[in-house]
C-alpha cells in the first residue's frame, strides 16, 4: 500500500478529480437508451390522466359536462374545479406570492389552460373521453399585449377584485401585479438631465419557451396501506416539491417521497408546480392507484411556463468621450394570467438589477411593472439566473445603441467602461456587490482572436462592394461582455416560499475507501454524477471512479433547492467541498493516530496525510477510510461521513466575451455564422469537457432565441407556435461551429472558487447573435430591431431601409 | 384569415340563388355536413365533421342571412363549436352577377379560428379553407347545373 513510486502530479491524474476532461459517468446509460425517465415508470394499475383544454383565451366557463367522457368504458374519473373545490385544491399558490385555478374555476384566461381531468385506464382511452368533455364557454374580450391591458376596462383577474396590495406592493389597475424598484431614481434623472449624450431605446425580448426534450409528467402513487404518497416526476427542485405537495394537500411531510428520475432536460421549464402535479395526486388519492400525466409537445408550448416576455425602455447618459454617467430602466413585464414566475421570494423581477452589466456605472435606476394578460403563466429562468439573460440583453443592446450615438466603436466603448480588475469586490449601483473579475484581460484576448481590427476592415471594404453593386451580403460583427449573477443564494435574501435557498451534500466513505454522495440539487443533464465526483476526489484522494453521486431522492437526499439559476456548482458545489473537507478533519486525526504524531504535524499530499519532513511516512485516504471502521481510536467515533448545508455568502459572478461574425443575405433575409467564439470565465473549472458541452449547448439555445424561436400570439389570444413545425429549435443543419475559450478568475468567496457555467452561453449568446445582425445593418442607418430575427424579419429590415431598390 | 374566389355557374341567378337557401341542396355541398336545419329563412344551424391535418372534429355551427339585397349580393354570418379541436367564427360577402345564360359567384369571406386548429399554423388552414371551399362550389355549381337543366 505504501506505494512511493508515483510522483503527486502522477497521483493526482489518477484521482481525476478537478481540471480533469473526465468522461460522463451517466453517458454510458444514455447513449444505451438506458435513462430512466418519468414515461418510463410503469406501476401496477396504473392509470393515466388527461386534460381537458380551453380553446379560447379567455372565456367564462358556463358549464361542463362530464357525462359522455364517463359513459366511455376505460374512464375512471373526470374531475373539474368544483370537485376539487371541497379539498381547497381548485387553485395552488405560486412561486410568486400569487394563486392560480388548478382547474377552471368559472373562466379561463389563456388558451390551453386546464379545464377539466379526465382519469383513464390508458392513455388513448383518457385523451379520446377528454374531447368528448362538453364545455360550454362564453367569450370574453382578449388582452394580449401588456400596454394595453394597463388601460383595459377587462378584468382579468376577477378573483382579485378590489386588492389594491399585491404580493409586492400596491397594484396600480386591475391588471396590473408589481412595480419593484431598485436604485436611485432622482439621482439617474438628474444625471441623465446634465448629460452630454443620452441615447434611449426600447428593446424587447420577446416571449420563448425552455421546450426541453422531455416534456413535464410525474406518476403520483398513494399507497393506501401506509398512508405515503410518492411522486415521481420532472422536477428541478425535488425537495421543494415536497414541501408545496405537503403544505397544499396537507400530507405530513414525512408521508411524501418525491423521486426525480432522470429527467431529459429543463431549463427552468421544470422548477414550478402545474395543475398536472395536483390532480394527479388527488386521483391517486381519491382512486387509490397510481396515475401518471405526462404533457404532449402542444400542451408543453402552451401552457407550463414560458421565459422572457420583457419590454425594456432604457435611457443611457455618457459623456461625449464615452464614460458612462447613468442608466434607466423601465421594464413592463407580461407575466400572463396569473404571476407564477419562478424567482426568489423577494425578487419579483428576478435578478434583473445586474443590468449594469459589465460596466462601472456609478448612477442607475431600474422599475419593472408585471402585468396580467390572457397569455400562459411562467417567466420562468430559461437557461439563466432569474432575469439575467434580459438584463444582459438589455444592456449590451443599451451600449451598442450608445455607440451609434456617438459614433463609436463599440469594441472601445466597452473597454472604456469596463469595471477594472482592481476594483473588485465591487459595489453595484443597483445592489450588488460582485466577487471578482478581469473584465479587459478577457475583452484583449477575445478580439485578438477572432482579430477584430481585421474584421471591421474586412466589413468597411464589404459596405464599398455593396454599395458598388458587387455582393448583396453584408457582414455583422457581434460583440458581447456579459456578467451574470447565478448561485442563488444567500438565505438572508433568497427564498422560495419561505424556504432558503441553501443547498446541501452529505458524504459516506465506505470502508474500503469508496464513497457514496448525495446533493440537495438535481441533475437535468449537467452531468453532476460525473462533475461532483471530481469535487470530492480531489477534496479527499479518493479516486472519482469510486465514488457515487446520488439525487433526486426526498427519502434520501438532504434538503436542497434544487438545480436552476447556475446554482448547483456555486451552492451544492460549494456543500460538496465543505464536506468533504470536514471528512479530511477527521481523516487527519486518524491519520495522526494510526502513524502516532501529532495531527499539526501532518502534511495534505494529494490523497494521503505525510508526516512533515517525512514523506514516506504516510497515510493514504484508502488507508484511513479503512481504520475508521476497523480501529478503536480514543476520542473519536467510528466511521467516516459527514454533511453539510452551505449558505453562501454572496452570490457569484461568472462573466464572458462572446463574438458572433455573421453573413447576412438581403435579398432573402438568410444568415450564416461564420465565426462563433465563446470566452467564458466561470472561476475555478472542474471538467473541461463538460464546461465545453455547456457552452455549445446554451450558445445553441441562444442562436434558437435570438434567430428564430417566439411563443407567438394572434390578437384572439391563440398560440401560433404550438408545434416544433413553427417553434424554431436548431438541429445540426442550423448550428455553427463554436470556438470556446476561457480565463479564471476564481470566487474569493467559493470554497473552490467556482462561478457556475451552465448558463453564461445563453446569457451571452443571445445579444452577440442579435448585436451581429444590427452591427450588419449600422452602416444603413438600423438602430434597433426586435428579436427573433428570422429571415422574414431581417427582410423586413433590410426592406424598411430602402435596400431593395 | 381571408378567402376570395370567383366561380362561374351554369345556370340563371334566380335558380342560383334559389338554392343557396335550399337546405338540401347546401347540405348535399357542404363537406363532411351530417345535418342543416332551417329554423327561419334567415337562420340555418348545422353539423359538420372536419379534418385539418391531425385534428378531425364535429362542429355545430350557426349562421345567420342577411338577404337585404337579395339576390344581388347577400351576407352571412356564422359560428362553429368544435369543442375540444377549437372553434370558427366569420362572415361571408356573396354577390350574384348575371352573365347571359350563367351567373358570376364571387364571395370574400373572413374567417378566425381558435384552439387546437388554429395552433396547427395557418399554412394547414388556409390550404384547408381553400379545398374545402372548392369543393363545395364543384358541387354546388353540378347540382345547380342540373336543376337548371332538368
């Protein structure tokens, strides 16, 4: 065992613990067709639920009729609002401090809400009885657009009727929810009064959906002989779910198992509670056998939760040299018909204060109002933190629309403004107060390699082939600097329902020196069986194949949030290095009494404790884990294990420099990236490989938002993009190469120095997609076009600045 | 969603115009139509099985005559449940022309459409509209033919 003839760095390698490009542990199940998802669970008599639609946006529900869904053989239960009334489950609360109709209760408010459930013995039977359920609706007027509700004379929400006080301050009009401010309104005002510059636009981020591969669905089984109910399903936040579940049916919370299986994506799709969740569990409970719900594509575009939806108006004071004195914010934000945005408690605009961005701007001033319309409910994180990827648009839209202003490069006019490296940790006009970051060694290195000087002398001499009539493709020159704010999060201002938003890792060494994991977080497909490993192979020499991570299990898992907003490394991640530091401790003084020194005079060694200045008297971790089961050691219980719960101190700053160089055809409106390059500085990086995968898929996600992907509406309140024929999602023949680079500048405050990465490539994809087809256009005179910029929209642009002769 | 056509029909405006209001005639016309009841000159109630792509479904409509100027021009409105598969709603402007022996049909007709139908993209519709609405005029315009003929 005493094995010298290895070097550290040798030893190290065999750990692959982090830094190492370690191939994902769960892969071997997936590319098997192995997974086990929600779909894939099958009980004994089990029965399969079905929801009964509204086709209109927002109607009075006359009546139902339910008689000749039950006259079909197959047909179980068809449930609606008045049955579930008596339980006091007709409406849930939501995340956001606001309730929402489980089913309808009397009317409707956005197409595809849930009107009725039709419980069945398989799942055709449950969804043919569902279109013979006879619902007689009454039209109402339809608000779609958030402006005009705010004047609307329609009440939406009737159940609120003569509230003035919302869940977050007063309510200005029937249709109105919040106005949450942050800053210093008088002051930004005052400055942008004196300036030499303002520049002010409107920018929109249009209304997408996560749309992850797999679709939302649970099985809710209640086994009526011991009185437990578990509950498999999609859920981003297991624990949470089972404290919702217990505080609205009023279960013990010791009676609830919630499983999270593995689940096929979630972006943020998947951390609310839907009607799906409750009326599966009362018919459970009702029909004493399991029932399993799970949403076909058109349900999942319709009606669980959507993202963005944002109407930005910025104002944006610099002076004529381009330092930048102030910015305001006036955000209207359509949260639908009923406010379930998924944010912490006291964020009803997420994170959207980190508007500032990247930028050392000493005034600001923010204001969102939420507004009601008959559109779905969500405002759900979609790859990001909490309203980040809003904010980071926003603002790198803000500088570039300043740039055109003052004619000036906009490569420049970020570097000007930049937070210097030396000002961190530093202090937010609106609130926050970042950890770390070297924002102009990132900017250098970005534009060096995609040689930026070249590229815009290449585009001058483009604009003059143009103009001459010598090509009818312009080229645009992307930039982005975006700085997110993910790992939520303190528990002194993060909560959801009340409960903070720490998270957790308890850790047990067998004997023989492997090791079994659990995390309050949830993998979606981060990859955190393979990822948290090297966490701990590293904290305690054990080597990463011999450990197993575990989640998703309530029964078994600590307490934890859950995964979304990049919180699992900065939060989980951090919970996992605490633990396993712990575990060291006590490994230590084992250590100090099987070699019978002193454990100050006890030396860390990769995966051993030597005795300082005596290196081949050691002990190695396998040697220890194997003592404290086997050895009576004076002082010390048995065994090897410990837990942690982390609150982090702040949250964490990953920042990034992405360029996007694309060609763009203004004749037909088609793009093509030619040049992608991602630089992202998560801190401390734990596997290459995944960072990388992370990175292509989210930039992935952003080409789809940024160029294509909408949940459209028609004025009579229909969902025009139900279906993946007119929602866009990229498949091989659309997505571009992608050049991924990065810096490290760890968290101070990290145990590891980690930031989270999960989501930077949505955050700063979705602006350097956007600032490269405005960029094209700049030369003709184009300052602001809303997204998605499909070809038909870039047609338009090109069309509205007289480009078509 | 908007339709306009023009169709030519073989026979005199009054006999044209005649069977537009004939119940039997419109339900022997109408795809898909299972039952036309008149309630009043001015007020038909039907049932008709539709297929748009992957939604086929029962709708029970009403429409309502505006016969004001009759039989030069003439209007109507109407509405469709289709329960779960969504629900139509829309008007129609039809005006005879008299043409020698023949009579010119021409109609311009606004439809919208809501629920599951409407979420299927409006290509799937608007191809649907215009097959269905041809043919109904190919057979409007054979039987009419030989009414007039007979």
């Amino acid at each position: 065992m005493n094995d010298q003839t290895l070097t550290p760095e040798e030893r190290a390698t065999n750990l692959k613990g982090m830094g190492c490009a370690r191939k994902r542990v769960e892969d071997v199940r997936f590319t098997q067709g192995k997974g086990n998802y929600v779909d894939d669970i099958k009980l004994d008599g089990m029965l399969f639920g079905a929801f009964v639609r509204s086709p209109y946006a927002h109607a009075r529900v006359v009546s139902v009729n339910k008689e000749a869904a039950l006259a079909v053989p197959g047909v179980v239960a068809v449930l609606t609002a008045e049955d579930l009334a008596p339980l006091g489950l007709h409406w849930m609360p939501t995340l956001a401090g606001d309730k929402q109709m489980v089913l309808a209760d009397g009317k409707v408010l956005f197409q595809g809400q849930e009107v009725a459930y039709v419980v069945a013995e398989d799942r055709y039977i449950a969804a043919d009885a569902a279109e013979l359920v006879e619902v007689d609706y009454e039209e109402l007027p339809v608000l779609t657009d958030p402006f005009e509700a705010l004047k609307s004379d329609v009440v939406l929400r009737e159940d609120l009727a003569g509230q003035t006080e919302g869940a977050h301050g007063p309510r200005k009009h029937h249709n109105h929810i919040f106005t949450w401010e942050q800053g210093d309104k008088d002051a930004t005002e005052a400055v942008l009064g004196e300036a030499d510059v303002v520049a002010e636009e409107m920018v929109y981020y249009h209304r997408t959906h996560p749309c992850p591969l797999e679709t939302c669905g649970c099985v809710a089984s209640m086994d009526k002989v011991t009185g437990k109910l578990t509950l498999y399903g999609t859920f981003q936040a297991p624990h949470a779910i089972r404290t919702v579940v217990s505080l609205i049916s009023g279960l013990a919370e010791h009676n609830i198992r919630v499983i999270s299986p593995d689940i096929g994506g979630g972006f943020g799709n998947k951390v609310g509670a839907y009607a799906g969740y409750v009326c599966s569990v009362v018919a459970s409970i009702v029909t004493g056998q399991p029932v399993k719900w799970v949403e076909n594509r058109m349900e999942n575009l319709m009606a669980t939760a959507f993202a963005r939806d944002y109407w930005m108006q910025g104002k944006i004071a610099a002076t004529k040299e381009g330092k930048i004195t102030g910015l305001w914010c006036h955000t209207t934000a359509d949260h639908g018909g009923f406010d379930a945005c998924a944010d912490p408690s006291k964020f009803p605009a997420g994170f959207m204060n980190i508007c500032t961005g990247s930028y050392d701007i000493p005034t600001a001033y923010l204001a969102v109002d939420g507004v009601y319309t008959n559109k779905a409910p969500g405002g759900v994180a979609y790859r990001c933190s909490f309203r980040v990827t809003e904010a980071a648009y926003f603002i790198e839209r803000m500088i570039e629309v300043l740039a055109i202003k003052l004619n000036m490069d906009a490569a420049e006019l970020r570097r000007i403004n930049f937070i210097k490296a030396d000002q961190f940790p530093y202090q937010s006009a609106l609130g926050w107060e970042y950890d770390s970051g070297d924002y102009h060694t990132a900017w250098d290195k970005a534009l060096k390699a995609v040689d930026y000087d070249g590229l815009r002398a290449e585009q001058a001499q483009r604009i003059e082939e143009f103009k001459a009539g010598k090509t009818r493709k312009l080229l645009g020159i992307g930039l982005t600097h975006f700085t997110e704010i993910v790992g939520a999060g303190p528990v002194k201002n993060c909560d959801i329902l009340g409960m903070g938003m720490f998270d957790s890792c308890e850790i047990r060494i067998h004997p023989t020196g492997s090791a079994i994991a659990r995390i309050g977080a949830i993998s979606q497909g981060q990859g955190h069986a393979t990822t948290f490993a090297q966490i701990i192979a590293s904290e305690i020499g054990l080597p990463a194949d011999d450990i197993t991570l575990e989640e998703g299990d309530t029964d078994t898992a600590p307490y934890g949030l859950g995964t979304y907003g990049s919180r699992s490394t900065p939060v989980a991640g951090a919970a996992t290095a605490v633990a396993s530091r712990k575990i060291r401790a006590k490994a230590q003084m084992i250590a100090a009494y099987l070699l019978e020194v002193h454990d100050g005079d006890l030396e860390w060694d990769v995966d051993r404790f030597a005795v300082k200045g005596a290196p081949e008297r050691f002990k190695t971790m396998k040697e220890i884990a194997f003592a404290a089961y086997n050895q009576a050691i004076p002082g010390l219980e048995p065994g090897l294990e410990a837990v942690s719960y982390y609150d982090p101190p702040n949250m964490t700053y990953p920042f990034g420099a992405y360029i996007c160089v694309m060609e763009i055809d203004v004749d037909t409106g088609e793009w093509d990236v030619r040049k992608f390059y991602a630089l992202d500085d998560c801190g401390t990086r734990i596997n290459p490989m995944i960072i990388e995968g992370q990175v292509h898929g989210g930039v992935t996600e952003a080409l789809a938002i940024a160029m294509g992907q909408e949940i459209a509406y028609d004025e009579m309140g229909n969902v025009k993009t139900g279906t993946l024929m007119d929602f866009f999602i990229p498949t091989a023949w659309e997505t571009p190469n992608y050049t991924t680079d990065h810096t490290v500048t760890p968290s101070p405050h990290h145990p590891i120095g980690a930031k989270g990465v999960g989501e930077s490539p949505n955050v700063g994809g979705v602006p350097a997609f956007s600032n490269a087809v405005h960029d094209a256009f700049r030369p003709f005179g184009l300052v602001q076009s809303h997204m998605p910029h499909d070809h038909w929209r870039i047609w338009k642009i090109a069309n509205g600045l007289g480009m078509h002769g | 969603m908007e339709l306009t056509d023009e169709i030519r029909i073989s026979a005199p405006r009054d006999v044209v115009y005649r069977a537009l209001n004939d119940p039997e005639v419109l339900k022997d016309c109408i795809p898909g139509c299972e039952e036309l009841t008149q309630n009043s000159p001015t007020e038909l109630e039907a049932k008709v099985v539709l297929k748009i792509g992957p939604v086929k479904a029962r709708f029970s409509g009403e429409v309502t005559l505006d016969t004001t100027n009759a039989p030069d021009r003439f209007s109507l409105t109407g509405e469709g449940k289709g329960g779960a598969a969504g629900f139509a709603k829309g008007g129609a402007e039809v005006t005879l022309t008299e043409d020698g022996d023949e009579t010119v049909l021409t109609y311009t007709a606004k439809v919208d459409v809501g629920g599951k139908i409407a979420q299927l993209g409006s290509r799937l519709i608007a191809g649907t509209a215009k097959k269905l609405s041809g043919k109904f005029f190919t057979s409007f315009g054979e039987i009419v033919s030989e009414q007039s003929v007979s």
